[in-house]
C-alpha cells in the first residue's frame, strides 16, 4: 500500500530520526555503558597483569649492573675477607593471627621447605622462631624477640614473614647486601636495611646487623607499645617501624638505615588484577613497578593477598620447573 500523505499537511511535521542513545531505554544504556566499561577494565587489568609480570623484561633492574648475577657472586667471594655469618629467621605458622580469609594455615610448612632448602644451598642458618612467639600481642611482633635472640651470634639477621618466598635462589644474600649497601665492607654498613612500597617501608622482610645500635633499635621499636592492634588484618609492628624510621634525624638514618631505591631487590609483591590494584598503579606507578614480583626477582612476599594457601602451591609448581631444587 502506498504512503499517503495524510489529510492535514499542515498537521504533520517531518521529524529527524531521533539518534540511538536517545531511542534506547536509559537503562539499557546505562548496561551498554557498564559492559563496555568492565571490558575495557577486564582488557585493561589483564594487559597491566602481563607487563608487570615481566617487568625484569622490560628493563627493569632490582639492583644496580654487576652487584647480583652469577659474575657478581663470584667476584664478591673473593673480594670477601671474611663471610659473613647470616641467619634467615620466620616462623613457620602464623595461623593464629590474621584471621580466617588471611590465614597461613597450612602454608607454614611448604615455605619453611624452601627457605631451609635455599640456605643450605647458601650456607646460612635458618631459623623457625616460632616457639619465641609472645602470646600477649599478636604474632607477627614477635619477630622482633626472633631478630633479638639471634643477634648475638650472627652477622646479619635477616627476617622474612611466614609469606614469603625464594623464588630465585641463585641471589644470594651477600650481592643483596652488597646492592643495597653499594659496598662489601659489612663494618662499616648501616645497620637496618629494609624496602619501601607504596605505603612506606615494610616490616615483612628486613636485614639487621650486629651492632649496639641495632640492638638499642630493636629495644625501642619493642617498647612501642601504643602502636599494638588486635583483631585486625594491621598488627601495629610495621606502624611502628615506620613512625621509628621516619622519625629518625637525617643523619642517623644516613648512617644508620639503607633503604633499597628499588623494593623488588628483596621484597617483590604480586601484582592481582583488582580494582583495588588498578587505582594504586594508576595512583603511584613508579612505585608498583619498583616492587611487582618479577620472573628473576629474588623473594615473593605475599603482602596483603587473601588466599595465601592456594598461591604458594601454585608457586612450589611453578618454581619446580623454573628453578629444580633438591628436595629435602
Ligand atoms: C624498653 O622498656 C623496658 C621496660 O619498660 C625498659 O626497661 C627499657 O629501658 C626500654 N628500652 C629502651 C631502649 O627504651
């Protein structure tokens, strides 16, 4: 049937087709939209997940040319007068603090595995502190007493939390040493050295040196007593560090305190694909590549990851295949 037109012209007013967002229903808009976004977010979050991962690809160093690799190690032997004499101290299980989603339960003994694994390969000590634990505060300030108990006999002392993990047990702790502290003279190093990440430094991993300083800090940060949190994912212990550390005079931190200018030296962190990680890259970029765990980099800490259990399985995997250490 043909168009007619109708009767009264006059009546009739051609409109322009109205433009497709203005025929759609707002609220399917508002999905379209929606959809859109969450797939440029998803596209956005994988792509920022795979460049982070191969960060060490891309060119970035942890440490300053020629101070870690297997050149370094060799020429650090030698130049060594004397080795010092390191201890790795954790606890083995934190399952007590933390809470249900955070726990470690279960995920004490496979870590333990492979730090007692790599300092035997490096010849250092390692230490499950566990029994020190101070049942009045939560556990994780009792790495303070583990520093402590160990100070006297060895060199260096280096803590790492029950999260963490050798991932590249072909670094050992002297070129990290020697990396962060520019030189091999360990009597004249300073005496705390520890990394930064976007929220200042951080007390999951940190070397402590023999000496009375050291022994005066530790004291001190022990004693900050308001800083203790219970029932809460913050124990209050790395506050504490912080409001230490940052309140220190220039010069003491000059002599006394090294903070590595890059975190993923000794402490890298896994880059997660939330929302949550998406605003803190885009917040403080540099900062987060600094610290993103790596292929290469030397210890994974699981700072602030929720299903703890389930990751370290999945890097005992990936690390049988990468690196093939000796069971013990
Ligand atoms: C830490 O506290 C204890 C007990 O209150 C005190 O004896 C000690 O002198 C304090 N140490 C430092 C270095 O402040």
């Amino acid at each position: 049937m043909a168009m007619r037109p109708p009767a009264s012209s006059s009546s009739f007013r051609w409109q322009k087709p109205r433009p497709l967002h203005r025929r759609l229903p707002p609220l399917l808009l508002l999905l379209v939209s929606a959809a859109s976004f969450l797939l440029a977010l998803a596209f956005a979050r994988a792509a920022a997940a795979g460049l982070l991962r191969h960060a060490n690809s891309f060119g970035r160093r942890c440490s300053p040319e020629g101070y870690v690799g297997e050149e370094a190690e060799a020429a650090a032997a030698q130049q060594q007068r004397r080795r010092p004499r390191i201890a790795m101290v954790s606890f083995s299980d934190e399952a007590e603090g933390g809470g249900r989603l955070r726990s470690f339960r279960g995920v004490g003994e496979a870590v333990a595995g492979n730090k007692r694994s790599y300092a035997g390969g490096m010849g250092y000590r390692y230490v499950d502190a566990r029994k020190l634990v101070d049942p009045g505060r939560p556990p994780s300030w009792s790495k303070i007493l583990a520093v402590q108990s160990l100070l006297p006999r060895y060199d260096w002392v280096f803590w790492n939390d029950a999260d963490t993990m050798v991932m590249n047990p072909s670094i050992s702790l002297e070129s990290i040493l020697h990396a962060a502290i520019g030189h091999m003279d360990f009597d004249k190093a300073p005496d705390l050295v520890v990394t930064e990440d976007t929220n200042g430094v951080n007390a999951g991993v940190f070397f402590v040196r023999r000496s009375k300083w050291s022994e005066r800090f530790l004291q001190i940060w022990w004693n900050e007593t308001s800083f203790i949190q219970f029932g809460s994912t913050k124990s209050g212990d790395n506050d504490a560090l912080k409001h230490l550390i940052y309140g220190l005079s220039e010069e003491e931190l000059q002599a006394h305190v090294a903070i590595s200018p890059m975190q993923c030296l000794f402490n890298s962190y896994p880059w997660i694909p939330t929302l949550k990680s998406v605003l803190r890259l885009l917040a403080s970029p540099k900062a987060t590549w600094n610290g993103v765990y790596s292929d290469g980099d030397f210890l994974l800490h699981l700072a602030g990851v929720d299903d703890k259990r389930k990751w370290v399985a999945n890097l005992i995997e990936e690390m049988h295949t990468v690196w093939p250490m000796k069971e013990k």
